[in-house]
C-alpha cells in the first residue's frame, strides 16, 4: 500500500533572527506560511500523515514560547490528516518533555521520551529526540540507541526515520548557518546512528531538518534527505523572500518521490531494491 506524507520543518514563530548582521530568518512570516501549507495539504495533497520536524518557535522565554507553541500546533492540527511531531532543539530550551506531550496530545505518558514510534499501512515510523546542547554540541544517548535497535527488531516492516538533526556527513562548508559548525549541527553519535539503521535492513529512509537547506546523502544505500526551512530567506538580507518551503513523499514498497515544494524546490527519487 502506497502513502503519501507532508512534512514541514523549522517553523520558527517568534522574534525575527538576525545572523552575521543579516536578516536570515523571516519569523514574521511563519503563521501564514503555516496555514498556506495546511490548506495545500487539505485541498490539494491530502495526505495519509503530516510530520512536522521541529523548531516550531524560535525560543526567547518560557511564556513567550508557550503561547507560539500552542499557535503553531494549533494551526498544523486543522489539517484533516493526522500530526506527528519532532522535537527541535530551540523547542526544549524553555519548554519541557510535558509541555511538549500535552502539546502533541500524548497526555498518555506526560512525562514520557520524545522519542517514539508507530505503524501507518505497510511502513514503520520511527521518531528520534536528538538533544543539543547549545552551542556545544549535539547528541543522541546510549538508552536511546538501544531502544531504537529493540524498535527495530520488532517490526517486520520497512521503517522511515523522521529526526531534527542530520545523520549523514552532508558538507556543511558552504552553509550559512553551520560553516565550520558541524559541532552543532550534526547528531555526535551519527556513525553509531547509522550501523543501527544498516544493521536492521528496515530503513529505508532518514528525513530531518535543522540546517536550513534541502540535501540528499545516500549512505549504504540508504537516502538522508534534509528539508529545507519554511521561513528561511532566500535573499541576502533584508527584506527577503521566504523559502515558504515543504515536502510532499509518495512512498510504495518500491519507491520513494520526494518533491520540495515552495520557492526552493527540489525533487529526489529513490528505488528500492
């Protein structure tokens, strides 16, 4: 059985961002933007699943961030096909694991990981927590290594990874953001990450986000797919153009379609053997 999945990354409501004196992220655009992807999703795509990536706010305080989350995710759920969130990094600088529960609708386990995982027709859905310490570095602990591999174990189904962070070792040289960054940007334990995505024969895909770009790695035949961010400014500077970015995935058992829609697009696809 085929699927077809929307996702949308890095949202950042909150203050405008400025970086290296630039005017970098368009914030004041991301309730629109968001909406405008809803109804593309409503009345056009009508996909099985949305999965939204992380970094629904750009955090400034604890009220502050509360009130954007709420907005955010209020505005993902009209769509009419069910949410699934990852936790971004500026997500869990104020607000907690029970912030983020209650806000995803997982009152079940309020105080459970942000990581978890979950069956849609043929495929396995597997949903990390990649945890950075700013500007230090980022990580992903040994508990959660071995619970991804006894998730893993368990399923007899071809399994997609939905992180925040990159996995791959995508050339970060010519980034905006992460120029001589790789520290804060990709997940520490990546290698480790990956032999238990080999070593299951299930993964046949990894999307994250995080680095503000779209980008494809295929590593042991296996695709890294980063999408790029919704309010991310194509120009310059000031005023800009937002990238007004998201992605649509066909999946079937032989064949993955990822088309980046907006003003930065792109088109990857993959066959499974």
């Amino acid at each position: 059985m085929a699927l077809t999945l929307g996702l949308i990354t890095d949202l950042h409501f909150g203050p405008e961002v400025r970086f290296e004196g630039k005017l970098r992220k368009l914030t004041h655009h991301a309730a629109d933007l968001t909406r405008a992807f809803v109804k593309t999703m409503n009345e056009e795509v009508h996909p099985d699943l949305i999965v939204n990536l992380g970094d629904d706010i750009e955090d400034e305080s604890r009220e502050l961030d509360l009130q954007r989350y709420e907005e955010c995710q209020r505005i993902l759920r009209t769509a009419t096909a069910p949410l699934f969130n990852v936790a971004g990094n500026h997500d869990t600088i104020n607000l907690g694991r029970a912030d983020l529960n209650r806000f995803w609708q997982q009152d079940e386990v309020p105080h459970g990981p942000l990581h978890y995982s979950f069956d849609r027709a043929d495929f396995h859905f597997v949903v990390l927590h990649t945890m950075e310490k700013k500007d230090v570095e980022v990580r992903i602990f040994e508990p959660q290594l071995q619970w991804l591999q006894d998730d893993l174990r368990a399923t007899l189904l071809p399994t997609v990874v939905l992180m925040h962070h990159p996995a791959s070792e995508q050339d970060l040289s010519d980034s905006r953001w992460f120029r001589n960054a790789d520290h804060i940007a990709k997940v520490k334990e990546r290698k480790e990450l990956r032999q238990v995505f080999e070593h299951s024969r299930k993964v046949r895909a990894v999307f994250n986000g995080h680095v503000h770009r779209n980008h494809i790695d295929v590593i042991e035949g296996i695709p890294y797919i980063t999408l790029q961010s919704l309010i991310e400014n194509l120009e310059d500077d000031a005023p800009g153009r937002p990238s007004a970015s998201f992605a649509v995935v066909h999946l079937s058992q032989d064949r993955m379609i990822v088309r980046i829609r907006g003003n930065d697009p792109a088109r990857y696809q993959i066959e499974f053997s």
